[in-house]
C-alpha cells in the first residue's frame, strides 16, 4: 500500500514537472504583450492600440478557440489600429486570461469581456467576433446591443450542429483521465502534430508564414489553458441551443461573413441561416476560403469593418 502511493505520487510530480515545462516554454515563446485589467476578480489579458481619439466606433475583437489575442491581432488588429481604436483580449480563461468556475458560459464571457471595455472607457465598439468567439460576440449582443455600434461575425458559431467533440475535449472534463491526458499526452502530442494541425484549420488556404510561433499556439497546450479550451467547446452546442431563439431581437447593424469552403463551421447551418433571422444583416460569401477567414481575406474584411464603422451598414 505504502509502496503504490509512493509510485502513484512520484507519478503526479513527474506528470506536473513535465507539463510545468512546457508551459514555462510556451510562455518564453510567446509571452504577454498586454496589460491586466481586474473584472469581477478574474485577471484579463487586454490590448489597447491605436488612436484613442479617432471619430470611429472603437473596435473590439474577439478570438476564437483554440488561440489566443494574438491570433486577431495578426490577422486583424494591426491594419485596423491604423486609423481606429482597436481592443483584444484574451477570452476568459484563455492566453493570460483568468476565469470563474462558469467561464465557459457564453454570458459569462461576454460579461467579463464588457467588463473590460468599460474599464478602459469603451464606448459603443463594433464587436468582431470569429468562429467560437463569434458566438460570444452574438451573446455580447444579446445582452448589450444598445451599447454597441455594430457587430461582425467572421466564420461564427452560431446554431445547432449534428454529431459531437473531438475525444480529447470530452475527456479533458473527466477528473483522472482528464489530468493525465492534459499533462502526459497532450505536452509532447503538440510538438508532433503542430504544423498538420494549423494547416487542416486554415485549408484550402496556406497559413502565414511562421504561425505557430507568431500566434503564440503553444500556449494552448498548458494544462490550464487546454482545459478551458476543451470546457469551452464541451459546452458550446447547449449555450448555443439556448441562445439561438433570440437573434430575431437583434436590431444593430450586422455584418455576417464565412468562406464558402469552410469545413469546420458549415456556412448553411450557422453563417446563412443566421443571416435570414437578423433583419438587416449582411451576408458576405468568400468564394473558395476557409475557416481562417480573417487571415484568407484580411484586406475584404477589413473593408467590410470599415464600411461599418463609416456609414453602419
């Protein structure tokens, strides 16, 4: 008995050595390159670029699973804050982020997420949301659409889908197997399927150059990172059937955008149907693009941005 817990503790020290080391790489890598900002006493990571001053909407982009704020601001953030005031963050939970116990609510993020604008004296943004955090911008919405400019949805998760989650993401919710899989399998297990991984997410289209590293990737593969990630789309198919019946109450500009060759948010379930229950959206089809749409076609979308914030659609 003394024998099999002196193993069963070597085993766990070994487990939080090796993932200890991996995230400690991974935050070398790609370290923070925001400040902090204390909502509700959660810790998020946030970005402030561009004129403060601009006469345009304040932009406020959110990212979605899997990556970080780095990902919006390569694709997005840096060509926008030429000319406006451009918000990112790091969604609950995600990055350099914190989050409660209820963090993978979509209402929760958006709470927190306008907890942060507000603390940096946000004013009516226009909200961009792509993929997953498409589906917390629509709930950002949902709850605060008489204090926003408008909202664009890149990609977005927006309705019921059929099948289910990749096995890992269900059994990262599991307590033991969970806590193996996030600190034995999952550390070396990013290392070898990186680059397959970043290109089945961009195909048909060619990720930039360097994406790996530039996006800050490898910070999803921290345990606690992973672990919320994995929460975040565990739950994701209730939040949306329990927030779906309201899109008809959206009354603010809206701008819907997906590649026409997206594999991994089908434009007909989510992008399309959207489009014919939101009076007034906008509906952009990307012939031949995929789901990383924004950095596909960075230059269509940042037009469809600006034209928002100049004449709100």
């Amino acid at each position: 008995m003394r024998v099999s817990l002196l193993i069963a503790l070597f085993i766990v020290a070994a487990l939080t050595g090796l993932s200890g080391c991996a995230a400690w790489s991974a935050q070398k890598s790609a370290p923070a390159i925001g400040t902090i900002i204390e909502v509700e006493g959660e810790r998020l990571h946030v970005m402030d670029l561009g004129p403060r001053d601009s006469e345009k909407p304040p932009l406020l982009l959110i990212h979605g699973a899997s990556v970080n704020l780095r990902d919006m601001k390569m694709a997005l953030g840096d060509a926008l804050s030429t000319d406006h005031r451009v918000i990112l963050i790091d969604r609950p939970g995600r990055g350099y982020s914190t989050r409660p116990d209820d963090g993978w609510r979509l209402e929760t993020q958006a709470r927190l997420i306008k907890g942060a604008a507000d603390a940096l004296g946000v004013e009516d943004p226009v909200v961009v949301g792509q993929s997953f955090g498409g589906a917390v911008a629509l709930r950002y919405a949902l709850e605060y659409q008489d204090e926003m400019s408008g909202l664009v949805l890149l990609a977005a998760v927006s309705h019921e889908w059929p099948g289910g989650i990749a096995w890992y993401n269900k059994v990262s919710g599991w307590p033991v197997a969970g806590f193996l899989l996030r600190r034995l399998v999952i550390p070396p297990y990013a290392s070898l399927s990186a680059e397959k991984n970043v290109a089945a997410s961009f195909a048909p289209d060619a990720p930039p150059e360097g994406y790996y590293e530039k996006s800050g990737l490898s910070l999803l593969f921290r345990p606690h990172d992973f672990k919320a990630n994995a929460a975040d789309i565990s739950h994701l198919k209730a939040e949306i059937m329990a927030q779906q019946p309201h899109y008809e109450s959206l009354s603010l500009p809206v701008a819907i955008v997906t590649g026409t060759s997206d594999s991994t948010v089908s434009p007909d379930l989510h992008s399309k149907q959207l489009a014919t229950e939101i009076d007034g959206a906008s509906l952009t089809l990307l012939p031949d693009t995929g789901h990383a749409l924004h950095h596909a076609q960075t230059e269509k979308i940042t037009g469809i941005i600006r034209a928002m914030t100049a004449s709100g659609i």
